[in-house]
C-alpha cells in the first residue's frame, strides 16, 4: 500500500451510522449554465437529473470544478478530468501540474534538477526531441511553457533540437492549430539565427496520433512511434504549417484527428527520427495521454506493436505520469504529491469498494480518483471493472458509448451488497461533447441520464444513498461567447463550435432513503467545490474525514 507509516483510522462520525451503500456516480462533462439551444444537458430530455435539481437547496447545489478550486493556475483555466478526479478522491486541493511546470520554469529550477541534467548528458552529441501537446489548452500542456523550455534548453547546451507536434483542436477552437505551428515555427527560426539547428519533425492530431490512453487503442500510439521515431508516415511534407493547412482540407478533418506527418528534407529524409544517443522529453504535464508512449519509450520488454527500432535514449517527462509504475524514471518537474485519498482511507476503514466506467474513463475513477496510482490498494477491499470502450470511432457516432452497460455493473454490485461504495464514471457528456456535434451530445445527455436513473432505482432497492456530481462542464456550452455571454461569430458569419471543457460549475446531488433524516447541505461553505465532495462522502460512509481534507458539504440537523 502507499503512504507508509500514516495512521488510517478514521474517527466515527458522531450521527451518521456506518455500512450504508453508497453510489458515487461522475457524470464527466456536465456543467451548469443558462438554458439556451447551445446548453444540451437544458435541450436533452434529462428527467432524473432534473428531478434531483428539485432537491436545491437542501439535497442540491452546485460546486466549483475549474480554476483555483482544482489547484490550476488561474480562474481562467477550465476544469478537466485529470484535476477534477483529483480532487474529488483526494479530498484536498493540490498544485496541479500546470502550475508546478509554471513554477519551475519561472524559477529555473527545472534546469537544476536531476531530471534536466540526465537528458542534458545527451545534447553533446546527440538531438533533444520535444514531443507533446502543441496549444495553449492548459489541460495537458501550455504553448508557452513549450516556448520557455526551448529557449531554457538551448541555453543550457541542446545545439539540435526537433519538436514532434500533436495538434488539438479538443481544448481549443478547431482550426486553432494552424496559428499555434506558426507560432512555433517563429520561435525555432529565431533559435536557428542564434545557431541552434531546431526544426519540427513530425506530427499529427492528438486523437489520433500519439495520445491514446488506458489502453484503448496501440494503433495511435504506433502512429506516433512510427512518426516521431522511425521518420516513416503516409504524409513526407517539407513543411509543417503547409501539411496541417493541407490536411486539414481533407474531408472530416479537423485538429483532433489529423493523420501523422513527418518533415522531410530536400532529398525527402525526415529531419528528425529519434536515434541512439538522442534526449526525448514529453513536454505534457497531464499524465493519462502520455503513459502509453512513455511505455513505449522507456521498456526494454514491450509487446504492444513492433517498434522496429527501440533507440537507446535518453528520456525523461516533464511529469512522472505514474506514480505507482514510477513512469517514466526520469522527468523534469515533480508531481504533485497527492497522499492518503479517500479510496485508500476507505479501503484501510472497511469500506468494500467498487469503481467502474468504459475503458476511455476508466483510469479517471481508479487513477486520477487515487492519486495518479494505478492499481488497487488492497485487492481484497475493491473490484475495478472496465468495460471495453468502442475504439477507432469519434463518439458522436455512438453518443449513448457504454452509459447503460455501466449503470448494469453498477446495479450488479448494489444488489450484490458486496460493496459499500459504488463508484462509476458516465462519460458521455464529456466525449460526445468534445466531438462539437450538438445533435449527437444531446443523445448523449439523455444517455446519461437514463444510465443514473439506473443506478439510482438499485440505491433505492438497497436502501443506500446516492452522491451524483460531475467533474467539470463540457456539454452545457457548446458554443464560443463572448463577454456578455453571446454566440461569436467567425468570419464567414457561423457560430463557432466550443468543443472544449468550460468555466462553469457543476451539479452535486444527495438522497436516496439511507440518507440520514436530517442531512442537508451547509449553507456555510458557498465556494464549495470538487475538493470538498471527499469529506462529504466519508460522512455518508459514517466516518469523519481527515482534518486536513476540505470541510465536508453537508450537516445533520435534527428534526
Ligand atoms: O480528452 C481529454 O484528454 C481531456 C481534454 O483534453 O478531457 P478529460 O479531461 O475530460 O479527460
Ligand atoms: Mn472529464
Ligand atoms: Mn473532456
């Protein structure tokens, strides 16, 4: 188990008895904002979930789920899933990522750590590869932080330097990518005038190139690898502001799913494969996207697709992504320290745990929910169930995904009463909404709704207690405003798609007849946010939380 030497048990709570079953259930993506045709949670048929909304202020409220209520820099950052989950197992706000690669490259610090000088050992001789998310997003990684790490580089000894490019299009306006490639092509024609020889190499849309996770499907890692690596991709282009211009114009493309491209010279050999003796940093902060490639980078022993060349490099992430693999050995900033969770408190308190989503969410209730640790922490206390997630497919194909087959494992298990806590992710908000089809979101909202009715009508059966909340907003707002909250308009005059997360907060809701006559929510923490959901449910669990863990969202009053 993690976190030695803690003492795990936890303090009865003085009026709420223990041994409840009690369903957490994320709805990923699904804010609160004003009702208009662009809000498609408000457009969706939604009777369970506005049912419970009828429940405010006492059984119903909202939480903040973005900015500083997650440990992200600013308020304007939008919430995300990595965060999000964090702080809703964590019970505490951390200094995320983001703000710990901000710190470090402010202070310099990144440049003295054991990390930077590993790769450093490299640049004598070999090339520094950069390869990660190229936008300013905020969730994965930051353009800007990009920028400072070239310059930083190059003047601490990378004389070569090749970047590999995601492009976005999923935290930034699709189309976005085209200004972010020439940005960035500014800035290496600026390092090439000081003398250092820095190009792009390779690239290609994160959807499909590079940025799978949990495993859903190697055939995107393989793509990366073949690009980034060997140099080989259907697309030989000489320049990368031209092969995304040019791709895109393909049909059904967008930044998401571009497919790999590779920089080739004037005799049409890539400028950049990766090869022994080279230095390799994966620049994103956020750890789900990057723990396949980092396998692929850092294992001798790997048999998930052919790399055809395994290059001994040097290689380092800007983050370690996981924290129980210890993945990848090298990184340049550390991660947050997230500790003691409420999972593993529950667990080592005898609280018998199930979590469950479809593969795409997987990780964010077992992972992210525990602190970036993969793994159970005791496999005799919890079951982790994945349901495969259909792969190779944008989901607004398939907007209802797995909502139902995961609201029947979740049923199972309340029925089983095997299980005091019931944990699911409904993803469909979050996915479909990233796809920019309104059409196909709002078939999504409904999917999921009717995948918590599900769960709710087996809380009821069992006499448990339900906890329905949400990680951040997505499909709420699927439009881009301005200021006073407009639609804004391109230059052709449409509206212009919001396929990211939002600022908004989001929904949480108590009942279900094991709620305690009396619990309601405290009216005395009203900038509550995901953070203070942990405690709270360690209350509905009969235990009081750590006292260092955010104050709890609820008080028992008596009747
Ligand atoms: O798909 C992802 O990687 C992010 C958006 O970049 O979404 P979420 O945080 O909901 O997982
Ligand atoms: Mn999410
Ligand atoms: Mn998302």
């Amino acid at each position: 188990m993690g976190s030695p030497g803690v003492s795990w048990k936890l303090a009865d709570h003085p009026k709420l008895p223990k041994d409840k079953i009690v369903a957490m259930v994320v709805l990923d993506g699904w804010g609160e904002a004003n009702p208009d045709q662009y809000n498609c949670i408000y457009v969706a048929d939604t009777p369970t979930m506005d049912s419970l909304k009828l429940g405010a202020p006492e059984k119903w409220r909202l939480v903040r789920a973005h900015g500083t209520a997650v440990g992200l820099p600013t308020e304007d950052d939008m919430g995300n899933s990595e965060v999000g989950h964090n702080a809703l197992g964590a019970g505490r706000i951390f200094a995320q990522g983001a703000k710990l690669v901000d710190s470090a490259l402010a202070s310099g610090k990144i440049y003295e750590g054991e990390g930077f000088e590993y790769i450093k050992e490299s640049f004598e001789i070999g090339t520094l590869h950069l390869i990660g998310l190229l936008s300013d997003g905020g969730v994965h990684s930051r353009l800007d932080q990009l920028q400072l790490l070239l310059k930083g580089a190059s003047e601490h000894g990378a004389k070569r330097i090749r970047v590999h490019i995601l492009t976005d299009g999923r935290d930034v306006l699709d189309g976005s990518s085209v200004g972010f490639v020439e940005t960035l092509e500014n800035d290496l024609a600026k390092l090439r005038e000081k003398g250092v020889d820095a190009q792009i190499a390779s690239g290609g849309g994160r959807m499909h190139v590079t940025m799978d996770r949990y495993e859903n499907d190697w055939d995107v890692v393989k793509r990366g690898w073949d690009a980034h690596v060997l140099g080989e991709a259907p697309y030989k282009v000489r320049n990368a502001v031209e092969a995304v211009k040019k791709l895109r114009q393909e049909p059904n493309a967008s930044d998401q799913y571009l497919p790999p491209f590779v920089i080739v010279d004037e005799n049409g050999k890539p400028v950049g494969p990766i090869v022994d003796g080279d230095a390799v940093v994966t620049f994103n902060f956020r750890a789900d996207r990057m723990v396949m490639i980092a396998k692929a980078l850092e294992y001798e022993d790997f048999d998930k697709f052919d790399r055809v060349r395994f290059p001994k490099i040097r290689y380092a992430g800007m983050l370690q992504y996981d924290g129980e693999l210890k993945l990848p050995s090298q990184y340049l900033v550390s991660p947050p320290e997230i500790d003691r969770t409420s999972g593993e408190y529950l667990v080592h308190n005898g609280v018998h745990t199930f979590a469950c989503s479809e593969t795409v969410k997987f990780g964010h209730v077992t992972f992210f929910w525990n602190g970036n640790r993969s793994g159970y922490f005791d496999p005799q206390m919890e079951e982790y169930v994945e349901i495969p997630s259909d792969s190779g497919i944008t989901f607004n194909v398939q907007p209802k995904m797995k909502a139902v087959e995961i609201a029947e494992k979740a049923r199972d298990a309340i029925l089983s009463r095997k299980f005091q806590q019931v944990r699911v992710n409904l993803p469909n908000g979050d996915m479909v909404g990233h796809t920019g089809d309104i059409e196909a979101t709002v078939v999504a909202c409904k999917a999921a709704d009717d995948a918590v009715k599900l769960i709710l009508d087996a809380i009821e059966q069992v006499g448990g207690i339900y906890v329905v909340t949400a990680d951040h907003g997505n499909a709420e707002d699927m439009v881009k405003r301005n200021k006073s909250g407009k639609p804004l308009l391109d230059k052709k005059g449409q509206i212009q798609i919001l396929t990211s997360h939002t600022l908004q907060p989001v929904p949480i809701a108590i009942g279900g007849p094991g709620l305690a006559p009396g619990v309601r929510f405290r009216n005395d923490v009203p900038d509550g946010g995901l953070a203070n959901v942990a405690a709270t449910v360690m209350n509905l669990h009969g235990f009081e939380a750590p006292s260092d863990y955010e104050p709890t969202l609820i008080e028992v009053v008596d009747n």
